[in-house]
C-alpha cells in the first residue's frame, strides 16, 4: 500500500522586503527542521524527517507546499509558527509561516489556494480608490485557475502513489 502523506499549504509573512528573495527550499526547509527541533526536540525531528520536503516555492507569492508522513502532519503543523526567520547568505530575515490548508493530495492544496486568492482579490476589490485599480483586480480575479506549471506538478503527485 502506498505511504499517506500531508501537503501543508503555508505562506511566508514579513514586513521586510528583502525575505522574499531568500525563500528557497534549503532555507526553508533548515528552518522547519530547527523548528521541529526546537519544540519536539530529537525524537519530533526524526518523525517528521522521514518522507518531510519543501514541494513546491513560490518566492515571489510567498506560497510554500511541505510534504510529510500523514502520522506526523501534527508534530509538523504544531512546529511551523516557531519559525520566526529564514536565514540566507550569513543574512536573518524576520518572517512566520501562515499554515493555510492542510491536504490529502497537491490538488486539494492548489484547489484551496485558488479559492484563497480569489477571497483576498475580492477583499482588495472592495478598498479600491480609483477605477484603474478596480480593473486591475477584477483582470486578476478572472486569471485564478490552474496553470500548465500547476498541471505539471500534479502528474508528479499521481507518479507517488498518493491518494
């Protein structure tokens, strides 16, 4: 039988600018570790190490997709708002990680994020100051679906063996 696993849907949050040009998976996922670490201790971060990756990043959205064993999603999730920075280049950038869905398969994550992002350009469409504006937003809206790349990465998903 196939290994169940969870996709954690999460974005980085900070107010400083220059994090997001660090997000990479290898900071990330340091930083998740170090977490697991901090608040599990040895025994959290060997149960979440087993089958744990950073999936999918997106640094220019801030979107982040973790993978890890179904039994241990807990100790995971409980983890990540113990991040408190991604360090990159001798560099510490201040940010947390907003866990936004948790997920069976990638395509119930992308799903949720679509829906998501929909939500929040509704919300901007309602504080619009000035037409221009207004069909930005509105031009943004009418774009939430799957892309190609998205498509890509759910071959990938059927590829694991995962429900």
């Amino acid at each position: 039988a196939a290994l169940s696993r969870r996709y954690v849907l999460c974005e980085v949050v900070s107010e400083d600018p220059r994090c997001r040009q660090c997000i990479e998976d290898r900071a990330l996922g340091l930083a998740v570790r170090d977490a697991i670490t901090r608040v599990h201790g040895d025994y959290g971060l060997a149960c979440c190490s087993i089958s744990f990756t950073v999936k999918y990043l997106n640094a220019y959205t801030g979107t982040v997709l973790l993978r890890c064993r179904k039994d241990s999603y807990r100790l995971l999730c409980s983890a990540l708002p113990f991040v408190r920075f991604l360090e990159s280049r001798g560099q510490r950038y201040p940010c947390f990680l907003n866990t936004l869905h948790v997920g069976g398969t990638i395509r119930t994550c992308q799903k949720f994020l679509i829906q998501y992002n929909r939500t929040q350009l509704l919300r901007l469409l309602q504080n619009c100051t000035n037409e221009e504006e207004r069909q930005c937003i509105q031009k943004s809206l009418l774009s939430c679906s799957l892309t190609e790349e998205q498509s890509q990465i759910r071959d990938e998903e059927d590829d694991d063996g995962t429900e």
